[in-house]
C-alpha cells in the first residue's frame, strides 16, 4: 500500500483529480478549472507523485484512468461535496439557487422515488442534483459520518449512535411472475413451492423473512438464481417460470412493462417497515431537513399501494382456469 502523508498533501490537488477524472483530458480538465494547460499538466504529475499511479493513462488515442482511479473517483467527488457542506453556512441555503448534490443511499428500488422527487425539485431547486447510491454494508456508518445526505433502510436495522430516523412507509408482499405463468392457474401455496425463486442478497445478511416464515408455515421455496439488485429480476421473470417474492411496491413500476403480475402472497409475512436515516450533526441543518422532506413526499407518491393500480387490474391478464361444463 502506498501510504500517504496528509500533512504533507495539497489537498486542493483533490479538485484537479476529481475534473480530471470526469473530463478524461487534461485540456478539457483546465478549461473549467480556469487554468492552463501546463499548470493542469503538472497537477496531473503531483497527483501521480503523491498517490503513487499513474491515474489516466493513454489508450488508442484517449486517456482512461486505472483501476486505482476508478476507485476513487466517486470517493473524491463525495468527499468534496462534504467538504463544501461542511464549510456552508448554515443559513445560506436558498433551494431557488443551490447546485448542492444531495446524496440518497438505499437498495436499488429506491429509484422508485426519483421521477416524483425530481419532478418535484425541478419547480423549487431547478439547479440542484440527486446521487443515487447502492446500499451496503457501510452505508448507515457514512449516513452517520455526514458522507451521505439521507438514507432508506428497514426499520429494523441496528441502530447506530449518530443517526436520526423517521418512518418512511411499510410495504406489504406479493409474489411476481409472468403474466401466463403456469402457478397462476392454480395459485397458491402448492403453486408457490413448486417453481424456483429469484432471490437478492442484501446487505444485512443473514437468513430472508420470507424463508423463515415459510419455514414456520411448514412450507419451503426451491431455490433459484441470486441476483445483486432487485431491478436485474424483471427481464429474467418475464422469460422463465421463475417466481419472485418481494414487498409489492419493489417492482410495482415496472411490472407492467415487463408483462408481470403480482399474485396474493401465501406465505404469511408482516409488512416491511421502511425507514429515513440522516445524521445528528444535520437534524437541524436547512439543506438536509428540505431535502427530507421532499424525500418523504416523493416516496408517499411512489410507494403507494400499487402504483395507483387496483389489484383486480393488476391481476386482470392472470389466466384463468377453464370452465368445465357437462357435454
């Protein structure tokens, strides 16, 4: 490991690298830093001296960063944007006018939030941005840490010193499958066990409520792919007998383009209890407590149960069995 002495460091080199590694191309990278072309150059070879990698590198005629510079280059562009919350004054947020990137940490699902949030800032904060970022094990540590602005995370997740939360919405379960799925003639628990699951690891581990409520139900699913996001199952669903169990709102929005339909769950399940997690340090911060609060209004919109589809529609192209009459 390269080891790094931070007293030692310009940091002001952390804004050449995090220009650089958007523009690829060091005269680019000088124009929007208002600095010439050698002065850049030369940033470029402090930044290699100091970090100890080459970081871009020429490749068939452009420059593309190494491995090293792939890595750091969302932890830059993070760290820098704390930087200039830190250094904010308190009182100087002004939604109208802010170009602040607020940062919502959450499984991919979260995404559901977006079209409503950014519909919504696009009338009071036209200049403003979002960064979606994927959950993981760390992520309410940097929510904490004031590296994320808010995070979405059940409620039942170990609480953190540091943290403030507010509940955000509670999702009931449903089982999606293709629209024809052979188990829709039929449906239910039977059904349920006969065909393979697509599941998603999450970031909490351990065992999933699903299979330790069926286990409690005497019932067992069989086991199907592991997928690292929710969003990745709809195309797999829509061309395989597959079946998914998932809070009902995970893939409510997309269900209908990908000829899906959300079948009763079996399994006795209590809903999911879905959670807002935001730093102590910015309970009272101007930026943090709007953003909050547009957050939980976009999620009242997109979570809501299913997306403004009734479930007699939603399970209005599931085959029926054929009725029988005497001859």
């Amino acid at each position: 490991m390269h080891a790094i002495d931070i007293a030692a460091t310009d940091l002001n080199l952390l804004v050449v690298l995090d220009v650089l590694l958007q523009e690829r191309n060091v005269t680019r990278a000088a124009k929007r830093l208002h600095r010439t072309q050698s002065a850049t150059s030369h940033a470029l070879g402090r930044l290699r001296e100091q970090l100890g990698d080459p970081i871009l590198v020429r490749v068939g005629g452009e420059m593309r960063p190494t491995p090293k510079a792939e890595r750091l280059a969302g932890e830059v562009s993070r760290i820098l944007r704390t930087i200039g919350r830190v250094l904010a004054h308190e009182g100087a947020f002004d939604p109208a006018t802010t170009d602040r990137v607020f940062t919502l940490a959450g499984p991919d699902f979260s995404a559901a939030t977006l079209p409503f949030l950014l519909a919504h800032m696009a009338k009071v904060t036209p200049t403003a941005g979002v960064e979606l970022v994927p959950a993981g094990p760390g992520m309410l540590r940097d929510v904490a840490d004031g590296r994320f602005d808010v995070a979405i995370a059940p409620t039942s997740v170990p609480k953190l010193d540091g943290l403030r939360s507010a509940h955000l919405v509670s999702l009931d379960w449903a089982v999606y499958a293709r629209r024809d799925h052979p188990a829709a003639r039929a449906w239910g628990a039977k059904a349920w066990a006969s065909y393979p699951h697509v599941r998603v690891r999450t970031s909490s581990g351990g065992e999933s409520p699903v299979d330790l409520a069926a286990r409690a139900q005497k019932l067992s699913r069989q086991t199907g792919p592991y997928l690292p996001h929710f969003l990745l199952a709809p195309p797999l669903l829509a061309r395989t007998d597959l079946l998914m169990t998932v809070p009902r709102a995970v893939l409510a929005d997309v269900a209908p383009r990908f000829g899906l339909v959300a079948l009763p769950c079996p399994v006795k399940l209590a809903a999911i209890e879905l959670s807002i997690f935001w730093s102590a340090q910015l309970d009272r911060d101007p930026a943090n407590t709007w953003f909050r609060q547009a957050l939980r209004a976009a999620a009242a919109e997109a979570f809501a149960a299913p997306s403004g589809i009734s479930r007699r529609a939603e399970l209005a192209g599931t085959p029926r069995r054929k009725a029988h009459t005497k001859p």
